[in-house]
C-alpha cells in the first residue's frame, strides 16, 4: 500500500500506527504540509479536502479520511482488533472516545484553522487557542475511558488509544501538560512501549526534519 502522510500529522500518526500494529506493508509518500504540498493539484485530485493521510491500497484504490482508512483496515485484517466487534454498547464507546480528538479536537486545530486564527490575531492566541481544545479533549477523553485497564479500553490498544498517543504528540508539541491526567500519561507510555507504537513516531519518518 502507499500511504500519503506528513512526520507530524496526527491523523497520518493514527494510520501508521494502525498499519504498524496489523503489519500491513506500505511505502511513505511525504506531503510536506508546511510547503503547502497539500494544495497541489495533483494531490487534491486524490484528498479533494487537501488533508493527509491518503491510502492507496493494493488494488490501486484511493481512501482519504483516517477514521475510513481505520475502519478499512480494521476490517481488512480483523487483527488484532481496533473495535471490539461483539459488545456493541463497548464498541460505540470506544468509538465516542476516539471521536473526541478525531471530531472535536482535531478539526479545530487543524493547520488551515490555526491559520486563520493566526491571522485574525497573533501567533500567541493561536498556540493558546489550541491548547484550549486539547486541554477540554484530554479532560472528556479521561471521563469516558474505563478506569482500571492497562488501555483506555482493555487489555490491548484501540482505536480510542491510538487517537489519544497521536493526539498527546500534539499536546507535548504545543505544551499542553498532560500531568492532570495520569491515567492518560500511563496509556500513552504503554502504547510508545510497543514497537507498532515507536514505528509510528513522527520522529521516525523518512521526511522527519526533527
Ligand atoms: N478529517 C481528516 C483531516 C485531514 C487533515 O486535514 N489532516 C491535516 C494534518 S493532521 C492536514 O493535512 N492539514 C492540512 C492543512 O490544514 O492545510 C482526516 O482525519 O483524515
């Protein structure tokens, strides 16, 4: 597979680690957002709403959005599981967890948003515009995860955990303390101990400049 994708894009950090964790072979394409590459023509004729990741799957198949490109590769290789598949009142929650960074936080902080928050102000308030958004999305993740299970949801990584460790990348980017949040501290260190998890690391992509 090829997968379109930027070092420090979280929702490119999401799908490496889902690809990781399945052990599904794929080649970086690196779109350098800061470069503006995102805008080209010919990449917005694969992601028309000019965001990374793109999958392109063996069959030559275009894929934008990283929850579809979750989804499809949950069920391509159904294991290890990123949603639990029987208990359907557990699979909406872990569902609703990730949806806070992938709906709520996510979409707010975005490059193009911060932009223009930027621009309407200054580069001070659009650091602290996204602080805000993560801090609220850190403190309602941590109210709807299970309490005592070494993930957010069980025994093995979710979808909610790999949104959350791509998530807290940002958070230790722009200096939000997760020290409020211990129980998220700890899932986080449980996740980057897996090799699927450190794979994944913007720091370890080809186009890192870190
Ligand atoms: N909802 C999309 C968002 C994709 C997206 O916009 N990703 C960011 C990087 S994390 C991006 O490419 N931003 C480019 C920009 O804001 O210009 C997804 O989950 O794939």
């Amino acid at each position: 597979m090829k997968l379109y994708s930027y070092w420090r894009s979280t929702t490119s950090y999401r799908v490496r680690i889902a690809l990781h964790l399945k052990g599904v072979a794929y080649e970086t394409v690196a779109v350098d957002l800061v470069a503006g590459v995102q805008a080209s023509d010919d990449y917005a004729a694969l992601n028309p709403i000019k965001g990374v990741p793109t999958l392109i799957t063996d069959e030559g198949h275009v894929i934008t959005q990283s929850m579809a490109i979750l989804d499809y590769l949950d069920h391509l290789v159904p294991n290890p599981a990123l949603l639990p598949r029987d208990d359907l009142t557990l699979r909406a929650q872990v569902l609703a967890a990730a949806m806070v960074f992938a709906t709520d936080v996510h979409p707010v902080n975005n490059l193009k948003v911060v932009k223009k928050v930027r621009g309407l102000s200054d580069e001070a308030t659009g650091i602290a515009w996204m602080q805000d958004w993560m801090r609220q999305g850190f403190a309602a993740f941590d109210a709807l995860i299970a309490r005592d299970t070494p993930f957010s949801f069980g025994d093995t990584p979710s979808l909610a955990d790999i949104c959350l460790v791509a998530q807290a990348y940002n958070a230790h980017r722009w200096g939000v303390d997760l020290s409020p949040y211990p129980r998220l501290q700890g899932i986080e260190a449980r996740c980057l101990a897996l090799p699927a998890f450190q794979a994944a690391k913007p720091e370890h992509q080809k186009d890192s400049t870190s």
